[in-house]
C-alpha cells in the first residue's frame, strides 16, 4: 500500500491496513479511513488517541514473491509512506503464542517506510485518562498493530527484525 498512512493509526481498528486486509481491494483501489464510529469530539485529541485520516493505494494483494518483488521495486518510497501487511503471525510458533497469550486475528504485522518523519509514542498508555508520554521520530518501523502482550515486542518477532536491522532498535511499548 502506498499514500498518506499514519504511524498512529491502531491497524486493527482504524487503520486502512485493516481494511485491505479484511475487505481485498483489488490491485490500484484507493482505501480511505473510515471515521463513522468515532465521537465528534475526538478529532481534538491527537493520534494516537484520536482518530487519524489515511488514505492509501493498493499495490499488490497476494503474498507471492512475484507479485510481491515488482510491487515493492515500484513503490514510491520518499514520496509517499509505503506499508507491507503481512497476514499474521504464526501462532503454532510457541514463544508467539506464549508473548500473546492466544491466537488473536486482530494482531496485524505491518512494515512502514515514511516520507516524512512523525511522531510515535515510545512506551505510554491511554487507560490512565491523560493521552501523552515520551514520542520519537519515525520514518520506518514495525507494528505488530494490537496492544496487549507481554510488555516488550514479541521474541521472534525482535530476533527477525534485529537480524535484519542491527542491533539497535528502539522498542516502544503502547497500551489503550
């Protein structure tokens, strides 16, 4: 997918990630968030706590690699924020299993390259009534896209992305 995505957006709830995911658009769709559900008086509150508006353009559907390799290749990256959304995670994997507690559908792995930089929480939580915490600039990132789990990322899901990144990640940590 490719557009204007938020790295507030909840995945599994507001974000156009969920739709694609849920709906299958066909391949150059455009997808725009759907604010029905929310109150008039949360458009005041910033994301993450807010609602977020993204609109985002379908570049591949399937999972195949030659699908996926040509759609990746072509994405406008720098020009426009570039996500991968990946189907799930492997719940017969038992230290999954073991982070989440269950297999949970609404857990959405997504991959983020941004053009422009914005502000994600690094580890807060709206339950206490007070939205805010410590925020850091992002361009890319990972969302596993639902919050509950033991507090950290998920331990495969980590050795993967520090295999692949380096070593020095940041992980943060959001709740509500």
């Amino acid at each position: 997918m490719a557009g204007e995505l938020s790295a507030n957006a909840e995945p599994s709830w507001t974000s156009v990630l969920w739709d694609i995911r849920n709906t299958s658009p066909a391949v150059g769709e455009t997808v725009v968030s759907d604010q029905s559900w929310t109150d008039e008086e949360d458009f005041d509150t910033p994301p993450p706590w807010g609602p977020v508006r993204e609109r985002g353009r379908v570049l591949a559907t399937s999972g195949a690699v030659e699908d996926l390799v040509p759609a990746l290749s072509d994405a406008p990256y720098g020009q426009e924020d570039v996500a991968l959304v990946l189907c799930g995670l492997d719940f017969t994997n038992r230290p999954v299993e073991d982070h989440y507690g269950s297999p949970d559908h609404r857990i959405l792995p997504a991959c983020f390259s941004l053009a422009t930089q914005q502000e994600r929480p690094v580890c807060t939580s709206s339950l206490n009534g007070e939205p805010g915490g410590p925020y850091h600039p992002v361009r890319t990132f990972v969302s596993t896209g639902y919050k509950h789990g033991d507090d950290g990322p998920c331990p495969p899901v980590d050795t993967v992305l520090r295999r692949h990144l380096g070593p020095d990640l940041l992980c943060g940590h959001t709740r509500g």
